[in-house]
C-alpha cells in the first residue's frame, strides 16, 4: 500500500491536530537550523500552538534578529557560541510526551487501517485463486468421467457377434436386388431424358 496523499486543511480532532502541531513545528525548526548552518542565514520564528502556549526559534538568538528587523542594531548583541534559542513555557515537555504518545497512537492507528486493508485484499485474492483452482479441478473431473464414459459406452456396430452363414447370403442377395433396382431406375431416367429431348428438337 503507498503513502495516502494528505489533505490540506482545518483539522477538527484536537488530538490530531496537537500531534500535527508538534510534529510540523518540529521539522520547521529542523529547517530553519539546517538553512542556517548552510547559507549563515540568520532566521527568528515565532508560533503559538493551538492551546495558546509560545514557541520561538531564533539564530543567534530570537531577540537579535527581531531588533535588527526593527532597526534598533545598537541593542544587538551577537554570540558566536550562543545555541539555538526554544523558548516555551515549563509544562511544555509534558505537553509534549502527551502530543507525542496521542501521535504515536494515531499513527499506529492509521498502521493498523492500512494492515487492515492490505490484510483483507490479500484474503480476498486469496480466495479467488481457491475459487480457480476448485473450478479447474471441477472441469477436470468431469472431462475425467465424460472420456471414462465414452471409453466404456459400446454401440451395436462395436459388438462382435457371430454372423449366420444363412442371414450373410440373405444379405448379400438384398444388396445385389438393391443394387439392381437402382440401375434399373437410372437407365429408365435416362431414357426419358433422351425422349424429352428428341422431341423438344422436333417442335
């Protein structure tokens, strides 16, 4: 089964859209850093999650960035081996195993789905392969028994029969008439033929 294409748009289940929260805002930090460490760029960002708590990111640091945007460079104070500035409130670790383990549920529901839907096409092909194969050993079987019956059915020219010497000459004799009475016929059609003609030629 391939990935399902998402949808873009409001999420109403509020356990989704927090594990959607958490892990979007997640790789767009992870992206922010890696621009940052790539190109030196230097990058603020400021959210608010869907329960109202804050979150920044921010290279150097969130506060330098913001005044340099201001204008207000005197108060700009840069440190080379300053980290990555996540700020959030105290509880925010919590927040984020719950969002984390109803993520994991959700995704191990969705697992599930897909495991339930390749489970049940497989079943189902399965099933029509059974199907074939009965239906194949059913034709077999019965063209089995039709040549088993053919082989083992006797028509009365297939029965060896003494033959009376008596009934041969009787039968030789009726052919011989048979044979004599179809010549007869013909000739007399052919006579009649020749008269029809002869005397259509003489009209």
């Amino acid at each position: 089964m391939g990935r399902r294409k998402i949808e873009i748009k409001k999420i109403q289940n509020k356990a989704y859209l927090k594990a959607t929260f958490s892990k979007r805002r997640k790789g767009l930090f992870g992206k922010a850093r890696e621009l940052c460490d790539m190109c030196g760029a230097e990058i603020a960002i400021l959210t608010v999650s869907p329960g109202g708590r804050f979150y920044n990111f921010g290279r150097p640091n969130v506060e330098s960035v913001i005044a340099r945007y201001c204008g207000d460079e005197s108060s700009i104070t840069v440190d080379e081996n300053h980290d990555d500035c996540v700020i959030s409130h105290e509880d925010d670790d919590e927040d984020l195993e719950g969002e984390q383990q109803r993520e994991l549920e959700v995704s191990t529901d969705e697992v599930e789905d897909e495991d339930d839907i390749g489970s049940s096409h497989k079943a189902r092909e399965e099933k029509e392969i059974i199907n074939r194969i009965k239906e194949m050993n059913l034709i077999e079987h019965i063209n089995r028994e039709r040549d088993g019956r053919m082989r083992l059915q006797k028509f009365w020219w297939d029965e060896e029969k003494p033959i009376d010497p008596e009934q041969l000459e009787m039968y030789y004799h009726s052919l011989t008439q048979l044979r004599n009475n179809v010549v007869s016929v013909l000739n007399d059609r052919k006579m009649r033929e020749l008269y029809a003609k002869d005397y259509l030629s003489m009209i």
